[in-house]
C-alpha cells in the first residue's frame, strides 16, 4: 500500500511540475512559436519577448544553428545579446529591468 501511494505521489509531483512550467521554456517550434511566445509572455513584453526570438532565429538560420536546440527564453536571451552588439550595455539592461527578466 506504502508503494502504491508513493507513485501515485511522484506521478501527481511531476504532473505539476511540467504543467506549471512557462511556454518560454518550450523547446522552439516554427509552426507554435508565436502562440507560445505569446501565451508565456505578458501583455507589456509580448512585442519585445516577439523581436528578440524573431532575430535569434535569423540570427540562428544565417550561421546555420538549429533552433530547436534552443527554448523559446534561450532564444529571447541570445536576442538581448544581439541588441546589445547595437546598443550599450545600459539600454539592454534598462529592457531587461522593465521587462524584470
């Protein structure tokens, strides 16, 4: 009986644990990526968290990487990296402070 409740218990966890999980950390998908990005975004940085996946992924296609080795917040963070190669470093850090990432 002891067992039974045990891996009822371990099965229950990790359904929780995966369906409280962000889409952002969703493996990338070019037919979802939109809907995911949009749906584990807020409404303040749905058009920026958009961007910033949008030029990984071109960034990613031009240099040959494949995309879905990355997650969606994987993908949103390589992002601010390439703003930051046009931008200074404290105009990455303000986005990143109003956006609390």
């Amino acid at each position: 009986m002891k067992e039974v409740i045990k891996i009822v218990a371990i099965s229950t966890s990790t359904l929780i644990l995966f369906s409280c999980s962000s889409p952002l950390d969703k493996r990338y998908n070019s037919e979802t990526m939109w809907a995911d990005v949009r749906e584990g975004s807020t409404k303040a940085t749905d058009s920026l968290n958009h961007e910033l996946c949008g030029q990984a992924v071109a960034d990613n296609a031009i240099h040959g990487v494949k995309n879905e080795d990355f997650t969606y917040r994987e993908l949103i963070d390589k992002g601010y990296k390439l703003l930051g190669k046009a931008h200074s470093e404290a105009y990455i850090d303000s986005l990143r402070k109003a956006n609390n990432l």
